[in-house]
C-alpha cells in the first residue's frame, strides 16, 4: 500500500513536471504570462519575507543541505561496507531521492527558473540581435577602452576610496533607480542583496556571487577585488528581476551599472565588459584584440594584476570540476555555449550601440 501511495505521489508530481514543460515551451507566453506578470509579485513576496534578514538564509539552507547530503551518503556507505543494506531499503531510498528531486524541479522552476524560456531583455529594448562583424567588434573594444580608462582615470584623481559593503548595496539600489527612469520594467524594490556566507569558499569554485531563487536573495562574493563587486552585485538583482540567462542578467546589469552616478559601478561594468569583448576579439584577431589590451592605462592594469594574482592564490584542481558541472548546468538552461554565455553580452552591447548609438 505504501509504494502505491509513493507510486502515485510520483506520478502527480510528474504532472507538474511535464505541465511546466510544456508551459515554458512558449516564450511570449513565459515572457507575458509569467517572467512579466506571476513572477514580479512572488519574487517580491520573497523579498519581503526573507530580505530583511541581516545574514543569507539562502547560504544558511544550502550549507544545511549540503551537509545533510553528505550525511546521507557517508550512512549509506557505512551499511554498504557491513552488508546492512537490503534491496526494499535500496528502493525505499530511490523513491525518496526521486521525490526529493522532483520537487525541487517543481519548486525551482515555479519560483524562477522558467524566466530561462522568457523572450527578455532583447525583445523589450527591440533589439536586432544579428552576428556581428569583426569591424563592429573591433569598434566596441574601442568605445569600451575609452570608458575603462576615463572612469578609472577619474577614480585616480580624486583617490576615490573602495565601497564598503553596506555603501555597494545601497548603491545598487540607487543604479537601478536611475535606469528605472528609462526603462520601468527594470523596477526594483524591497532589495535582498546579502554578502555571501560561503565567500571564502566561492573563492576557491570561482564564483562571484549567484541568485538564490527558492528565497529571492542574491548573494555577493565580498572577499573578492573591491572593483568587481559593483558589476556582481549588479548582475545578482538583474537575476532577481527575472533575468535568468548569464548574458541576460550581464546586460541588465550594464544598463543599471552604467547608469549609476557613482564612477566605481562605471568603472566595474565596463572594465568586465571590455574584457568579455576583448576575449571575443582574441577568438578571431589575437593581434587587435591585443592592441586594444595595451591601450590600458596603468591603474586599469594595476586592477588586472590584482585579479590575476587572486585567481592565482585560490587555483585548485577543484575548481574546473565545478566550472565544467555548472557549464553543464547552464546548457540544459537554454544556454548552449555554457560558461561562455557571460561573454555573449557583447551581442547585445553591439546590437544596443547600434540601435541608440551610445553605451
């Protein structure tokens, strides 16, 4: 009588999987239905419940869960080892790994991960996102290079001093105050930004920062070079807003940053994109892109030799295991070109650039 109970149990949470699917196959659908109609209120909700909360429940939950993983695998090996384990316990265990990841699928999706099936930003700002030539990429490495060396030039003069974390977020805010004005669907309210609990930890599995969708909150990596966390931070609310894909919430993420009156969010958005289009540029025209790269002002280079020798400091052979399972990750997410889908905003910077003729 159980396993029927268990049996259909599945077979309903199934339902919802395949309902999911099946709504999330259109994308005007997703993008009116849900991305810019369900969504916005339940991710607010969220905000509400869990952003006034001084620390990241969300890094709370997943170092729970982590070690509860752990837990269960380090029992199920010792009643391995001394031949305790039996063939209806086996299948007990099945069923609830089955269930338990069903309705995290169901859970994850409901509360965000549709958006990743959403038209988005391109089609709100009516962008033609056509193949680029290699003039129009060597065109936007140059725009870029006299932004990045403008912006830090002026952080020099005026020996601008870092953004504490409490002065980053309250600025975040501000940014996207600022775009709000030019593009409404970019409102963002009831903020939920937290440093991050495992920041030591990213350091060493490459991660800057990441949204936490079954609690709204976006996490900052804040032990990382001050001069990235204006650009992460930015890219974490863009995911809150629904921007799933990492080009997507790149791209948002520039049009809060850039709007930003403070030079330090200017100078962390554009530097990050130089690099993404300077990278592009490399792939096709290694001596160009190369070119643009000396153009760097020394405080720029200065900037990069810290990044390096950070990365340097935290190399591990770990890190590229999690690189390689997140590329995976972002692939079944309507993201083929895996961890190189970040460097795919310079698409949508060049098809921006054209159409109003500025960045």
């Amino acid at each position: 009588m159980k396993h029927k109970k268990k049996w259909l149990f599945i077979g309903i949470l199934l339902v919802f999987v395949i309902l999911i699917k099946a709504y999330a196959a259109d994308e005007l659908r997703v993008e009116d239905g849900y991305s810019t109609g369900i969504y916005p209120g339940l991710v607010t909700l969220l905000r509400l419940v869990f952003g006034w909360i001084p620390f990241s429940i969300g890094d709370l939950l997943y170092g729970l869960f982590g070690i509860w993983m752990l837990w269960k695998l380090i029992k199920g090996i010792k009643m391995l080892y001394k031949k305790q384990a039996t063939w209806k316990g086996l299948a007990s265990r099945c069923f609830k790994i089955l269930i338990l990841f069903l309705l995290i699928y169901i859970v994850f999706n409901s509360f965000w991960g549709i958006n990743y099936n959403r038209k988005g930003i391109a089609y709100q700002l009516e962008l033609k996102m056509d193949k680029y030539t290699p003039e129009e990429l060597k065109n936007i490495n140059a725009v870029l290079i006299e932004k990045v060396n403008s912006t830090k030039q002026y952080l020099v003069n005026n020996k601008t001093a870092p953004l504490s974390t409490k002065e980053l977020f309250i600025k975040v805010q501000q940014s996207y105050a600022a775009v709000n004005s030019s593009y409404p669907f970019l409102n963002y309210q009831h903020q939920s930004l937290k440093p991050s609990l495992w920041g030591w930890l990213g350091n060493y599995v490459g991660f800057l920062g990441y949204y936490n969708p079954f609690t709204g909150e976006g996490q900052v990596n804040t032990t990382v070079p001050k001069f990235s966390q204006p650009f992460t931070a930015c890219h974490e609310v863009a995911h809150q807003l629904g921007y799933a894909k990492e080009m997507e919430a790149n791209f948002v993420g520039y049009l809060a940053a850039s709007a930003s009156p403070d030079k330090q969010f200017q100078y962390s958005v554009y530097l990050d994109l130089f690099l993404y289009s300077n990278r592009n540029l490399f792939n096709s025209d290694s001596v160009s892109a190369r070119s643009y790269a000396n153009q760097l002002i020394p405080g720029v280079k200065a900037d990069l030799k810290e990044w390096r020798e950070f990365n340097r400091r935290h190399k591990n052979p770990v890190e590229p295991v999690i690189r390689w399972m997140y590329g995976k990750y972002l692939e079944r997410n309507q993201q083929p070109q895996g961890v190189l889908s970040y460097d795919e905003v310079t698409s949508f910077l060049i098809a921006y650039y054209k159409k109003f003729g500025k960045i």
